[in-house]
C-alpha cells in the first residue's frame, strides 16, 4: 500500500513555513479575526456550499485577510443556500443566503473590506414577547 | 447530491456533529465484481438502536433546526439505484459505520466528482479532527493518515496556504497514479 509520497518533502515545507509564520495563535483568539462560518449541511452541500468554502478560503488567503473559515452545519435557510454568517471583530453576526462565488467575491470586497453590507442578509424575523 | 464526494461530505458532517475525534473514508473500486464500496466510520458519540433504526428515515433527524434529515436516505436511494445497496451500524459511545455499494459501471451511478477537494476542505477546515483516507483500485492502493502529517508538521498549522496545496497535489498525484474512477 502507498503511504505518504514523501515526507521529507513535507518535512522541507515545515522548516520553510516554520520560519515565516506568525506567532499569533490563530484559533485560540478568533474573536479578534473575521469569522465565516459556512453551513455544510445536506441541502448546503446540494446547492454549492463546498465551493462556496473553498473559494472563500482561498480568496481570503490571496488578498492576505485574516479569517477563521469553519464548516458548520444547518442554520435552518435551507430554502436560501448556500448560507454563510459572516462576523467582523466587534459587530454583530450576519447571515448571507444565496452565496455562490460571485456574491462571496462581493462580500469580500465590500463588507469584508469596505464595512458596507451587500444585498442578500437574512433578516432575524424573531422578536421577543417582552417587545 | 451531484457526484459521489458530495455525499462523502455530507455524511463526514454527521461524524462531525457525533463529536468524532477520528473519522475514516475507505473507497475501495472492485472492478471484478463491479462493485465501488465507500465506507466512512467514526469514533464519534454512536446512536441507541431506536436512532439506528429511524436514522435512514428522512424525515427523522436529530437536529433542531429543521424537521428533515435527507443525507443517509439520499446515500442510501442512490447506492440502490445502482443495484448496489446501503448498511447503517453503530453502537453508542463507540461510533458509527457506513457502508454503501454502488454498481461501478452502473449507468447511474454518481461520478467521484472533486474528491480532492473534498479531502483538502474536510482535512483543513475541521479543528482536531483526523482523518484516514485509503483508496484502493485495481492499479494499486494509497492511503493518507494526517496524523502523520500533522507529526511532520509540528507547529504548523494544516491549513496554511502552502501545506494546503502541497496535500492537493499529493493528493492529485496519488489518485492519479492508482487511476481512480471517475
């Protein structure tokens, strides 16, 4: 059975990540970061959440925005999927339905970097009995 | 669900909500006895047998937020409609295992699709989880444990840009050189 191709090779890669990392530890202090959380579940899945996923995660990554991307599961928007909650350090969640790429590319350029919402949110639609 | 990795992703997610610790994806392409099984098991928190036996009913879910649970149902109809068929088992505190068959050549059987993609994001999204991947086909076997890989990584953390796309293509070369199904 094949094992791992090479692990020297990764081995290589360690040393050289090793020594450009950051120290700053990442997902201990994730309120201090830009939070997407992409809701993995079957009809997410069904209607294009794991390309959603990817193309946020690489996307962020190329224009060097830090973010802590997790896959979480249903948020109950089946009917708008692919959903995302997007958090910006300090401000209140945001739920985006209909995220394909084009609406990610959207969210990234403009709430994400800008501070200005795009079209799309998913409004709370609950209010307490005491109001 | 389109291809077959897109199901793989949606049941890991069960694994995932059964706070699996370790979560292993077998395909194993049989073309002598036209058979493609995929296996996923857990260590996850299992189910009691009353879950057992509701859980291919998609209209029986745990969660809260909606009242439809269609991943093992949908799993299991397309496993079927390929002459193949489906089997759900799991003990409680111990994990779940399961194991579907599809006819290879079957005419409606679901391609892969972009099982690569689906490995990086399930290996490099989900926190403490590990994983086993083993692949075998009639041209060879590969297998792929991220424990050794996170071992090699020491502090470097699995999801950084550079180690992401040197798993893709590891990943891509190693399917590749034990021809995998579409």
């Amino acid at each position: 059975m094949n094992k791992i191709k090479s692990l020297a090779d990764l081995k290589k890669l360690q040393a050289e990540v090793q020594s450009k990392i950051k120290l700053r530890e990442k997902g201990d202090n994730p309120e201090h970061l830009i939070q997407i959380k992409v809701s993995m579940s079957t009809c997410g899945i069904a209607s294009g959440a794991k390309e959603t996923m990817t193309f946020l995660i690489e996307e962020l990554d190329h224009q060097g925005i830090d973010s802590v991307i997790t896959q979480v599961g249903c948020m109950g928007y089946c009917y708008a999927e692919p959903t995302i909650e997007l958090t910006i350090p300090g401000q209140k969640p945001v739920v985006y339905g209909y995220v394909n790429k084009t609406k990610a590319q959207e969210i990234i350029e403009k709430h994400i970097k800008l501070n200005v919402m795009v079209d799309g949110i998913i409004p709370i639609t609950f209010s307490s009995i005491d109001n | 669900m389109k291809d077959l990795s897109l199901h793989i992703l949606d049941i890991v997610q069960n694994s995932i909500r059964a706070k699996a610790k370790l979560i292993e994806i077998e395909i194993d392409e049989r073309s002598a006895e036209n058979k493609l099984i995929i296996t996923i098991s857990d260590n996850g928190s299992g189910m009691s047998e009353d879950q057992l036996e509701r859980a291919i009913d998609p209209f029986y879910t745990s969660r809260t937020t909606r009242k439809v649970g269609l991943g093992l149902s949908l799993f299991k109809q397309n496993a079927e409609t390929t002459a193949g068929s489906f089997k759900l088992e799991s003990e409680l505190g111990k994990g779940t295992k399961v194991t579907a068959v599809f006819g290879l050549k079957h005419l409606d059987r679901p391609v892969m699709g972009d099982l690569v993609g689906t490995l990086i994001l399930l290996i490099c999204s989900s926190g403490g989880i590990d994983y086993v991947f083993k692949h075998k086909t009639s041209s060879g076997e590969f297998e792929f444990d991220i424990r050794d890989i996170k071992q090699t990584l020491e502090n470097v953390p699995i999801n950084h840009p550079d180690v992401r796309l040197f798993l893709k293509e590891l990943l891509q070369e190693n399917l590749e050189h034990i021809q995998i199904t579409e």
